[in-house]
C-alpha cells in the first residue's frame, strides 16, 4: 500500500486540530467536523497522551487522519448514516457495524474496512492509526438512480472489506493520495466550482463503480451465486436462536432458501469469514457471558455451546477475550463472593 504515516505529516502539520491531546478531546473533534462521536479510554489510557487528529473536507467529502494513542472504543452517535472507509497505517482495529456485524481485522494492511458510521457502529482500536474517507451516505444513494435508473429498494450497502491490490482497491488509494495532496499543496482548486464538483463526481464514480455492493448485483448478467445480505442476516439469526443445538450448513441454507454454495459466497464477501466460523463466534460470546455470570463450570460451558474439546474451546477463547476461560469464571466467582458481604 503506497500510504503510509510519514506521507501524511505534512497534512497533520496543515490540518491537525487536537495534537497530544486525550481520548476524549479527540472524540469531541471529530463530533464537531466529521460526525457525531464517543469516545472512551480502555485500561489505563487516561489523561495527555499522544492522541491526534487532523481532518478536512471539501465538497462534503472529509479525509480525517487519526491516531488514538491508545485502546479505546469508539461508538458513532450520528443520526444521518455516514459511509467510511478506513485504511490502516499502524496497529490493529476492528468494526461493529449495526448491518453486517463484525468487520474483521485480519490481513488489514492489505485490506480497506468499509462501514456505516451510524447510532450502533462501534470500533476497537488497539494501538490504532487509520486514515478515513467519510461521505455522505445520503449522496451515494441519490446518484445509484443515475448510475444504475434505480430507485432505493433498499439500502446501499457495500461488501465490509476492500482488497487494496485490487483494481477497484488500488483507484481508491490513488484517490486517497490525491486528495491528500490536493489539501496539502493547493486546497483553493478544490473549491472552485468546476473542478470541486468534478473531483466529487470522480471519487462518487470510483466507489460506486468499482467497489462491492448490493445495487451492483442487481445488474449482473448470469446466474447470482452470491446470498444477499438479507439470506446472510437470515442465517445468522437461526445461528443465534440455535447456537446450543447442532447447526449445519446445509441446515442454514435450507432457513436462508439458498444453496449451500450460495451462502458460503455470502459470507466471504460479506463477513470475510465462513459460515460456521460466525457460528463459532456466536457461540463464543454465549460461552463468554455464561462465564461472566459464572452460571456453570468451563466445562459444562464449552460442552453446551458446541466445543467439544476443552482445550481448543480455551485457545480461541483466549485469543478472542484475552484471558482464559477460568479467569473469567474466577473473576465472576470473586465478585459474586464480594457482593454478599
């Protein structure tokens, strides 16, 4: 990926709005530029530290550079849906968007994450610097009707994650580093009405023309061999209402009404992960707030959410929660122990 931290100086010099400032102050900036936000400390993360941000928007189209300094979890407090892209300098993050769940942070370097930021959307940093491209999702959808003579069925929504050395990939960067340069070097042209309207134009046909989404395939020509989103969010309700009993793929396509192909495509492109590895993370976040209660030993948890094996129900335990399984379970006995005396 051609962008990286110290091609991006010259505009947190140019732009910066809060530098070395807290979590806190940085959650308040980008409520007053971008959109409405929260955001809070993990751990020891309090007080000064290195947290920045530097934004600008032309056009109604903000590039926001941020570096939180430290864990923290954000949550999108917008009314208005706002479509992000985020690319990755450094460190590690993940989304929770109110439509496709979780958006995975593996192999994010090489990858874009692209969300809503809308009430309910909630990001983990941890050790986290991003580069965000923020447009009005509002804005997109009015120009599928000209792209595609569409009216609005349903939502624009885009597949969560965007190969960067992919052709669509690549021209989003190359934006990127445009607009980047554009702020920096020479800002006025941009509000020149010709050409600001022009470079809109021109970032809209990018991401509409060759990214993922769901208007896209409504004018492939062929067979679909892809679940919709609606038949992926169909088979994930069934996961949840019956994450304690067997649950197989072709039982899942069967409640979805796809074929097992079918979806197993659906959540590629709209989870980044299989089916069945939804169905383990549902079910791990069963186990972990059965343990949290401290309902039933590590054991009987595992052995009610499906994990057969104890220790590798501990391993992905761990490497999901940070802790082992005990701990947890000893954490909640302590406190329950605490709150009768």
């Amino acid at each position: 990926m051609p962008l990286n931290i110290d091609s991006f100086e010259t505009f947190r010099k140019v732009y910066s709005v809060v530098d070395s400032g807290t979590i806190d102050e940085v959650g308040e900036t980008l409520s007053q530029h971008v959109t409405a936000y929260d955001a809070v400390p993990v751990g020891n993360a309090k007080g000064t530290i290195d947290a920045q941000i530097a934004c600008a928007t032309k056009q109604d189209i903000s590039l926001v550079y941020l570096d939180w300094g430290a864990p923290m979890i954000g949550s999108s407090l917008a009314k208005e849906e706002e479509f992000n892209i985020r690319l990755t300098l450094k460190g590690t993050a993940s989304t929770t968007d109110p439509y496709f769940g979780e958006i995975s942070a593996e192999r994010e370097r090489n990858h874009a994450r692209i969300f809503s930021l809308i009430e309910d959307t909630k990001t983990y940093s941890y050790g986290h610097v991003g580069l965000n491209l923020v447009v009005p999702h509002k804005m997109l959808e009015e120009r599928i009707k000209t792209f595609y003579q569409d009216e609005i069925s349903q939502p624009l929504r885009f597949a969560p994650l965007l190969n960067l050395s992919t052709m669509a990939g690549k021209s989003i960067v190359t934006m990127i580093d445009y607009l980047k340069t554009q702020y920096t070097e020479a800002p006025e042209i941009l509000d020149d009405p010709m050409v600001g309207t022009s470079f809109k134009e021109l970032m809209i046909a990018a991401i509409l023309g060759g990214m993922e989404h769901n208007y896209r395939d409504f004018h492939n020509t062929g067979v679909r061999d892809v679940a919709t989103p609606h038949r992926v969010v169909l088979a994930e309700e069934y996961m949840k209402a019956h994450a304690n009993e067997p649950v197989t793929v072709r039982v899942l396509a069967e409640q979805a009404a796809c074929s097992e192909r079918s979806l197993h495509n659906g959540f590629r492109k709209f989870r980044n992960k299989s089916p069945l590895t939804v169905l383990r993370d549902i079910r791990l976040e069963n186990a972990h707030k059965d343990l949290v209660r401290g309902e039933a030993s590590v054991t009987h948890t595992a052995f009610k959410w499906g994990f057969s094996n104890v220790g590798r129900f501990a391993k992905i335990y761990f490497l999901r929660f940070g802790e082992k399984p005990s701990q947890t379970l000893g954490s909640s006995s302590h406190k329950l122990k605490t709150a009768k005396y």
